[in-house]
C-alpha cells in the first residue's frame, strides 16, 4: 500500500512538471514570435560594406552582398547627387561582389558611393585623396 501512494505521488509531480515545461515552451514560442514582428528579413536587402574610415587613392575595391536575385545599380556620385562613375547597372545573383575602381579620375574630395535596388538605396561617403603629398 505504501509503494501505491508514493508512486501516485510520483505520478502527480511528474505530470505537474511535464505542464510546467510545456507552459515555458508556449509561452517562449509566444515571446519570441511577438518579439520578431520587428525583425527586417535581410533577403530582401542590399549590404553594402563601409569604406568611410580610409582615404581612398588609386584602385580601390567596393564590395557589396546580395541574398536573392535583385536589380542593382551601383555608382559614384558627387554630394549634390549628380552621377560621375557608373560601376554596375543589371541583375545580381546572390552572394558577395566586388568591383574595382580607379579613383585617378576623380579629383580630391568627398564623394558617395550608392547602391540602389527596387526598395532600398544604400549611400556611403568616400573620401579620395590622391595627391596626399602635394
């Protein structure tokens, strides 16, 4: 009689264990769908790297990465947006990419380095400093 009522008792605190784990988990699930609302799928971005911190001079190499096929337009502008260097204008297909560019025929200063898809545009400052000892 006494093995009865400890595995009863047993039984009990397994099965109120077993809802206990199983309230955890749904309310976890539940966090974490409420918490990702606001999470923006990368798939549908452009990630275009930063050459901001260097002073660029000569042949430099932008690179940027894509997740899906996607319409890319990649150029150099001045600040005032005027386009002065087209690099790429087509279709994408994932993954990273590089493109090499001359910055000798662009005089000193700042320019941006911009991509631009079908819901996104991308601007980075590039600074060029070609005649650094002059």
């Amino acid at each position: 009689m006494i093995l009865a009522v400890d595995w009863m008792q047993y039984s009990i605190y397994f099965l109120y264990a077993t809802l206990g784990i199983l309230l955890f988990y749904i309310g976890y699930r539940y966090l974490v769908r409420k918490w990702s609302r606001n999470y923006i799928p990368k798939e549908n971005y452009v990630t275009l790297l930063s050459y901001e911190k260097y002073a660029a001079s000569g042949e430099i190499t932008l690179y940027f990465e894509v997740f899906k096929n996607k319409e890319i337009e990649f150029f150099i502008s001045n600040p005032s947006g005027e386009k002065l260097v087209s690099i790429y204008k087509g279709i994408c297909k994932p993954g990273g990419h590089q493109f090499k560019v001359d910055t000798a025929q662009l005089t000193d200063g700042d320019y941006y380095y911009t991509v631009i898809t079908d819901n996104q545009r991308i601007e980075k400052l590039l600074r060029v400093r070609n005649n650094q000892n002059k």
